[in-house]
C-alpha cells in the first residue's frame, strides 16, 4: 500500500489502531493489516449486509445483531431498511469505534451511535450472544479475522454457529459472515462455509473484489428451511433485486445493485473445485487461523 501519511497511531487495550492516508484514500489499519479503505469501503459493506437481509425473516427483517463492526458501517447499511426496528451493535474495542468516529465520518461516524433504532455496546460478541435471551431476525459478523494471536477465532467455530442458530427468530432468520480471502487458496473461507453448513440447512458462499484489501473477499451467508431459498437468493434477476431496493431502501447505493448481486454468487470455477474437496471442520478443539 502507498503510504501518504499517518494520521494516527495508538496501542488499544486489544490491538495496534492506525488511520492513514493511503492510494485508497483514509484507511483503517489494525495489527498493520487493511480493514477499510475510503475508496471501497463501501462494497465491502453493502456486499456483507444487504443479501442477507433481503433474504432474512421473508424479506422484512425488523432486528438485528452486528458482532464487530466498529467502522460503524456495516450498522449504516443497516439501518437504511425501512423494515428495522431494532439494530444492536457489540464491538470489543471502543478505540476503533471512537477512531473512526473522528477520522472516517463517512464511514457513519456520531449518526449511527445517535440513531434510535441504535444500541452500540462496547463488549465481546462472542459472551454477548452465549449470554443473551433475546433473539434476532439478523446476525452480522463483521469480525477480525482468525489469526491464532487474535480475540476472533471463537467466532469462527460450529460451537459459536451452533449458539447463534439458537439466538436466530425462526423460520427465517439469517447468519453472514465475513470469511477471509476468496482466492483460489481457500484458506479460511472453505472451513468457514463447511463449518456452518453442520449447523444451518444452507451455507452459502459468495465473493467480491476489493480493491484496497488486494484479492476477493468471501462471505458465508447461512439459515434454515426451504431447500430452494439459497437458490432462489442467488438466482434473482438484476429487476428483482433493484425492485427490493427501492421498495426498501428508497436510495441508489454506491455499490450494490441487481447486477452486483448476481455477481457476488458467481464464484470462478477454480474456487468452486478447490472448496468442493475442502472438508475442513472449524471447532474449539481445532480452530482453523488464517495465519
């Protein structure tokens, strides 16, 4: 990444938080790895949030739950559905939520914390969800990755999945998650879509370059019941999908529209075969780290 300037740097009590100034315009970086960039930030938010809750709760999800997410853009995404009621935020590190309330505005900033359909908690998702009696339509989880010196990879585990069913409205609640690198080295995002798929009736995979983070991006997007739901998600026509945007969302989104989402579940052929003869399972006893 070409650097133009630091505009800062500060050791939180979980990890090294930095905003630079970068080819990518203002740049989140923990751990001296790229979270979000100002120039796509946006694709990778629209991308993890809007799929999942078109399809969540029969298209009219009313809750929902975002594990991580201290940009506070995956909570921007949102709450633009007319159809919300209720979104909780839990995110571990308050200095990622402050540091990009004051450096990346954009990115939702003093707006989402102040909205009323808004309940942000500086706390850890993980104890959140085990702990909670409530129940959601939606669970987002826009979580580190799982890097074996990282607080994330307990999110990643079919013990977590398994909890998370449970926290899910029935029939038609909805589980996403980011799943790491969608290149042809699975890494991750095999075990991740293998794992849920012990848990949900349906894991489904999809992808989307971003340009910032270098390579494709995956997502697993998982829930239970009809057998035809995850084809016909990805199936719908670029009219259908525009349709629900404007029904919903009443705005033109920077990223997401009918042709990207029928993009997003065109994974290449060689990442189709590759995850086809990964059967790796992500547990507590044996987690699986991205590095």
């Amino acid at each position: 990444m070409d650097l133009h300037t630091i505009l800062h740097t500060a050791v939180s009590d979980f990890q090294e938080v930095q905003v630079i100034e970068s080819y990518f315009g203002r740049t989140l970086v923990t751990d001296g790895k790229t979270q979000s960039a100002e120039h796509d930030e946006f694709v990778y938010h629209e991308s993890l949030v809007h799929p999942a809750l078109f399809c969540g709760q029969g298209g009219a999800p009313k809750s929902v739950f975002i594990g991580g997410g201290g940009e506070l853009a995956t909570a921007r995404e949102v709450l633009r559905h007319s159809t919300i009621e209720r979104c909780v935020m839990v995110d571990i590190d308050p200095a990622v939520v402050n540091v990009c309330k004051k450096y990346l505005p954009e990115w939702g900033g003093q707006a989402v914390i102040d909205h009323p359909k808004m309940e942000y908690i500086a706390g850890d998702a993980h104890k959140y969800l085990m702990e909670t009696n409530e129940k959601f339509d939606v669970i987002i989880m826009d979580i580190s990755d799982p890097i074996e010196a990282g607080p994330g990879v307990a999110l990643y585990t079919q013990e977590f999945y398994q909890r998370a069913a449970e926290v899910l409205n029935k029939p038609h609640g909805v589980f996403v998650t980011q799943a790491g690198s969608a290149d042809f080295e699975t890494c991750c995002f095999s075990p991740i879509k293998n794992t849920l798929g012990t848990v949900f009736d349906h894991a489904i995979p999809y992808s989307c370059p971003i340009a910032s983070f270098g390579e494709d991006w995956g997502y697993v997007m998982a829930f239970n019941g009809d057998p035809s739901q995850g084809r016909k998600l990805a199936d719908l026509s670029r009219e259908s999908v525009d349709e629900l945007i404007e029904e919903r969302i009443r705005l033109v989104l920077k990223h997401y529209d009918g042709v990207s989402h029928r993009r997003l579940f065109a994974l290449s052929k060689p990442l189709r075969e590759a995850m086809k003869s990964d059967e790796r399972i992500m547990t507590e006893a044996n987690p699986i780290f991205m590095y």
